[in-house]
C-alpha cells in the first residue's frame, strides 16, 4: 500500500511538471539568441564570441543586434558582454598578445574595422576606408592588419584584360562620373541635343543617377537588388601606431579572397584568378600567394579539374590547406578539403574517405592535426583528421549540430543546435573528453517550453536507396488520439534536415504546439549522404525525390497510429516550394499545402533567378535545345497546373532575386483562372531569406499565415497546447 502511494505521488509530480511547462508560441522567436565567430584567446583561458538577438522598436518595427561576448575558460564566470548599441559588430580576432580584439562593425553605410582593449577603455575605429573594410586579421607580430575591401569597378585605372560587353562601344568612350568629383561631373560637356560624344555623357550622367540602370552583366541579380556593376574585392594593409595611409596590396580587375598571413608574417595567400574572360562567366578560383614587402602577387597553385579556395598556413608554414570541389561534374559537386606543400607538390584530398562536404576547418597548434565540420545524416558533427593524412574521426556529435568552432590546445569551444535547445556554447576538453556548457542563451526559458522530441527511422525504396526520415510527435499527444500532420520539405534542392540543422527550430515546435505532427526526410539530391545520393537527382528533380518523400509519409503512417490519414498537410521553401507544387499537382491525399520561395517553370527561372545556373547543372543544357526544353518542361510544376486540387498558399517575397518573384506570380494567375483554391502572399522589402535572416515580425507574420491556412482544413482531436489560454 507505501509503495502505491509513492507511485501515486510520482504520477501527480510528473504530471504537474509536464503541465507546468508551456508550448512554443511565435513570439518565442524574439527570444531565440544565436552565436558564432567563435574565437579563443592566445593563452587558452577565453574565448570570444558574437551574440545575435532580435529586437523590436514598437509594435511594428523588429531589428536584429550582433555583439561581442567574452567567456570563461578557466573559471565559472558568466559570459560578459563586450559591445552595446543598436549596432552589428562581428569577425572578432585577439591581437597575438592577447590585450585587444579587433572586430569589423557595421554602423552606417560601410562597416569598419574597431579596436578594443580589455585593459579597458571604449572601442575606437581605426579604419575610414571609402570602400569598408572587412575580414580582418592581426599580422603575427600585432604589427599590421591585413583587412579586405570591396572595389567598384569604375573605380579601378586601368583596362579590364577581357572584351567590353557593351556591343559596339569600347571601355573609356564615356565620362566615368562615377570616378569624378562633385565638381568634376560638372564640367563635362553633356547634351542631349550635341554630338554623339556629348549624348554619350548625357547619357552616361543619367546611368550615374541610377536612371535608368544600364546593365550587360550575365550575373546582374543580387538577392535584394539588382547589381548593374561589378566589384572587385581587394587587400589592403594597415600599420597599427602610424598615420600613414592604408597601404593597398592588390590591384587591378581581380579578386582577391579567403586571405591569411603566412606564421612569419612576410607573405599572404589567398584565393583568385586572372580573368581572360568577363568574371560573371569564370566559376573557379586558384591560390595566390602575395609578398607582403613587394605586393608581387603570383600563382600559387593551379589544379586541372578543380576549384580551389580558402587556403590557410600550418603552423609552421609548410604546408597550405584549402577546399577542392571537382568541375568535371557540376551537379551537386562535393567540397573536399586537400593539402599541398609551401615548397611545391602534388596537392592531395584528405578528406576522400568521408565522402560528405567538408565545413570551417582549423589547425591544432602544434600542426598534427586538422579539425573540421561536416554535415552527415541530418548531424553535424566535429571531425578530426592527422595533417599527414590517416583515418578521419568523429570528435562528438549525434543527433545535433555544430554550428562553429575554435581549437587551442586541448580546448574545443563551440556552438550547438539540439532539439532540446536551439543554440548554446560548449567547451570540450579533447584530453579527458569532458565538456561544459558556457552559455545560456536560450535555456532560461526554452526549459519551460512543451519542445517534441524528433524519432529517426530509415527504410529502403525499391531501387536500393535507402532513405532517413524523422516524425516530431504534437505538443501533450495523448495515446488513443489521431492528429493533422504536416509533411515538410528541406530546399538546396541539396540541403539536409535533421535535428542539427538549427534554421527549422522554431518552425518545427511551433507546429507541434498547435496539435500537428512533423514528418520530415532527406530524399535522393540531399546532402549528407556522400556523392552518389547528392547526385541522385540529376535530371529528376520531380519523380524520384517526390517518390522518396511520399514513400516516407506513408512509413510514418505504419509506424505511428496517432497520424491522422485523412488530415495530412505539406511545405516547404525555395526547391521545397518545387515540390509542394510537383506534390500536389500528382497527388491529391492533402488536405492543404503551402509552396514558398518556390522554382514552378524551369526556363523561365533560368532567365529570373540568380540561381540560374541549376537549370544548366541539374539537367545538362539550356532551355534552347530541343531535349533540354523537353526536359525542363516536364519537370516543371507549372505544366501539371491543371491537376491541382489541393487548396494551395503561394508565399514570395517582393524583392526574392534568387527564384524571382514571376515564378509565385505564374502559379497563382493559372490556379485562378483554372478557378482552384489558391491565396497569394508578396512579403514587402524580403528577399529569398525571410524565414531564416528576415524581419522578424515578417518571419512570425509568415509562420502564423501558414498554420493558420491549415487550421482551415484541420480537425483537431482536442484544442492544441498552443490554442489554450496560458
């Protein structure tokens, strides 16, 4: 009878504790802090961080804040906060002694480089370049500061070394007004009603204004705007201590990128290539190496049948890593990391046994051993591999992912996405294998929220792939009940779910809250599974994914009775928004469904998007050949329009460059002139990025739309957590 009694009060502990706790509501996004840029100290005994949050003005007005934390290695201090303000600081790097940290701070028009001193002392900045200044970093000395700065074209002397694309016209038989002083600009003899030379300027004075744009790039779309001029990213050096001016290491129509100091300080390297032709048509990059003292910049390294870039010193400066991605195949090509000496060789892929793309790599300090990130079956993980070459081991991770990190000594410090917790710093001791949490960004109030665990299953399809696939279970589900359950899509199309990938956090709790189930898989095209399964839909983007992703809703199906057959919902964004209209125009078990962001006709977002180039890699030519336009029709959404009976929500944002804007537009014109139940969302001044770096009142606005189109449809066994009164 004691012992009844004991078991009874256990029942009514855990019972109020799971009713104590709250579900996930939409403006649990503000709260949501992420961090990354992780840096440690040269002694081992900090590290230092950038925090982002996202604020709110008023009630209508939202921001995002980026600042620098510092945290404790050694003892237990709380992380300390280092920047304040309304602004963005980030790209933090502690001068070699240890006594400042240098950071990049956006504040204005264009960011610049700031110091400050931990001695104490406001943060002051130290660069006033007209162009920005970015990536920065110490030289070994503490001496210089090698930074990067993004140069318009019009602003470099010189001829270009490949053909003006303007038909007819040559480079230099207009003003360059962009060059020119205010009262330059006014002196140039300018007509409408004058010669051809003084049309040309007219005109040219007008195409200054903006007005109109004068384009004759193949890659005149950004993500937000169109970029009618190229710019050139270039290396300068500053001398701390001096008034001399900012001295410009590189020159010329050439990009210079991913650069670092070699250990003695006397060169640099770096990734670039000479165009021989217009650098909108040139994909691939080589390594250069710079001397510091002369600016003679050379080829480093050429590598036929490769893309090479990010180099970066050994410690003791013999040998250079970098990433390799294969060009004889452009579909879904894989990034390797390889090594080459200093002194010359045959570079060589290290990481080829792992056949999974490889993220941010760093050294170990004494030079044995490079550690790296890699997304593998809906985890990433840390990775570690001798610099000679050798097996590659997983430090840690399963069932969460790496966001960042930084190596010194034994110490690994790093940020960390779990189901559990969006996004926290870790520090792991890579001798004992322990490890300690730094932060708590997020789990002040994450542990009072009801957050649904994800069940990870496999199964085969009949051609022998085999397929992961995860079902979240609805916020207080209880057993005997059957609940509406969305079917959701990841983009790239190579990306990868799973419950590492911190982006869905809040989307995916959110839903459970409101009394939905979540089933989500990684079809053939994802990454994370090696080559083959990247390149698994070449040609197909529509049948055999779509197959992969029904086929694991009908798993879920056997596997849980809970989900309701006859309450079934699909999404999904950009590539994903493809195949919630692919879906739904071959399949009719939907109750409603939501395509965002999405590709719905392939040759016309050849021409719209600045992800053209997919059309081309992902289906091996172009809209004007004959079997190519065949192809490209029959895996477009748009041609089985007329097949779609499932009440639809089309959501884009005004200024998406990357899909464009036409391809939401054609959907929905044709849905209601064939009179289908169809709602068409346009987000103003949002880009392809709204649900990951948007507004967020825009981003809560879009998840409420969704889950309130459902609730349309859904039926409901009992009112969600996130429906009742708190």
């Amino acid at each position: 009878m004691k012992l009844l009694k004991i078991f009874v009060l256990v029942l009514v502990v855990v019972s109020g504790y799971s009713q104590s706790k709250t579900p996930v509501v939409a403006s649990d996004l503000m709260k949501i802090a992420t961090t990354n840029q992780i840096q440690i100290s040269p002694d081992g005994t900090k590290a230092v961080t950038v925090v982002s949050r996202k604020a709110v003005k008023n009630e209508n007005e939202y921001y995002y804040t980026r600042h620098l934390y510092l945290l404790d290695l050694v003892g237990k201090s709380e992380p300390v906060q280092l920047t304040f303000g309304d602004r963005s600081d980030g790209s933090p790097q502690w001068s070699p002694d240890g006594k400042q940290i240098l950071f990049v701070r956006a504040d204005g028009d264009k960011s610049q480089l700031w110091l400050l001193p931990l001695s104490g002392g406001e943060a002051h900045a130290i660069t006033k370049s007209e162009y920005g200044a970015g990536n920065p970093q110490w030289s070994p000395d503490g001496k210089k500061i090698l930074y990067s700065a993004s140069i318009p074209f019009s602003k470099i002397e010189g001829q270009a070394p490949w053909a003006y694309e303007r038909p007819g016209r040559t480079q230099g038989d207009e003003p360059n007004f962009k060059n020119m002083k205010a009262d330059e600009r006014k002196s140039v003899a300018n007509s409408p009603d004058g010669s051809l030379t003084e049309v040309r300027a007219w005109l040219a004075k007008n195409t200054f204004d903006n007005n109109p744009r004068v384009l004759v790039r193949q890659d005149l779309q950004g993500e937000l705007n169109l970029n009618p001029e190229e710019n050139f990213a270039h290396l300068f050096i500053k001398t701390l201590g001096s008034d001399e001016k900012d001295v410009q290491l590189t020159q010329g129509f050439q990009d210079f990128q991913s650069a670092s100091w070699s250990p003695d300080g006397k060169s640099i390297i770096c990734s670039s290539r000479v165009y021989k032709i217009h650098p909108d048509r040139e994909q691939d990059n080589d390594l250069w190496k710079i001397d510091v003292a002369t600016k003679a910049a050379k080829e480093f390294l050429t590598w036929p049948g490769y893309s090479i870039s990010n180099p970066t010193y050994s410690p003791d400066g013999t040998q250079v890593t970098f990433y390799a991605t294969a060009i004889d195949n452009r579909h879904a090509t894989q990034t390797n990391l390889a090594i080459v000496p200093v002194s010359g060789g045959k570079p060589a892929i290290l990481t080829a046994s792992l056949d999974r793309d490889i993220g941010g790599h760093t050294w170990s300090a004494d030079g044995k051993t490079i550690y790296f990130t890699s997304q593998t079956e809906g985890d990433i993980p840390l990775f570690s591999i001798p610099a000679k070459g050798g097996a590659i081991t997983k430090i840690f991770g399963n069932d969460n992912g790496v966001n960042d990190f930084d190596v010194r000594g034994d110490k690994v410090v790093y940020a960390l996405t779990e189901t559990k917790n969006p996004w926290e710093i870790y520090l792991y001791n890579l001798k004992d294998k322990s490890n300690r949490q730094l932060t708590q960004l997020n789990e002040g109030w994450v542990k009072n929220r009801l957050i649904s665990m994800p069940k990870e299953y496999w199964f085969t399809r009949p051609d022998g792939t085999k397929i992961q696939y995860w079902v979240q279970e609805p916020a207080n589900k209880k057993d005997g009940l059957r609940y509406p359950t969305i079917l959701n899509i990841h983009g790239g199309p190579s990306a990868m779910w799973g419950p590492g990938i911190f982006s869905m956090w809040h989307e995916y709790q959110l839903e459970n809250s409101w009394g939905y189930g979540l089933v989500y898989c990684n079809p053939r095209g994802s990454g994370g599974y090696g080559d083959k399964f990247k390149k698994g839909n070449f040609k197909d983007w529509g049948t055999g994914p779509a197959g992969d992703i029904l086929a694991s809703l009908d798993e879920a199906l056997k596997q849980h009775a809970w989900i309701d057959k006859d309450q079934l919902f699909v999404e999904g964004g950009s590539y994903a928004g493809y195949m919630v209209a692919w879906i739904v125009g071959h399949d009719n078990r939907f109750k409603a469904a939501n395509a965002q962001r999405g590709v719905y006709e392939l040759t016309t977002f050849m021409g719209e998007g600045n992800a053209w180039r997919l059309v081309p890699t992902n289906f091996g030519g172009w809209p004007w050949e004959k079997e190519t336009k065949a192809l490209l029709d029959a895996e477009s959404p748009l041609t089985y329009v007329d097949k779609i009976n499932t009440p639809l929500l089309i959501i884009h944002g005004d200024q998406d460059l990357r899909t464009g804007v036409i391809q939401s537009e054609m959907l929905y014109k044709s849905l209601k002139i064939l009179n289908k139940p169809v709602e068409y969302i346009r987000y103003p001044r949002e880009g392809h990025e709204l649900t990951r770096s948007g507004n967020p009142g825009r981003m809560m606005d879009h998840l409420l739309r969704v889950i309130e189109f459902f609730e349309r449809y859904a039926k409901h066994p009992e009112p969600a957590p996130a429906t009742m009164k708190q």
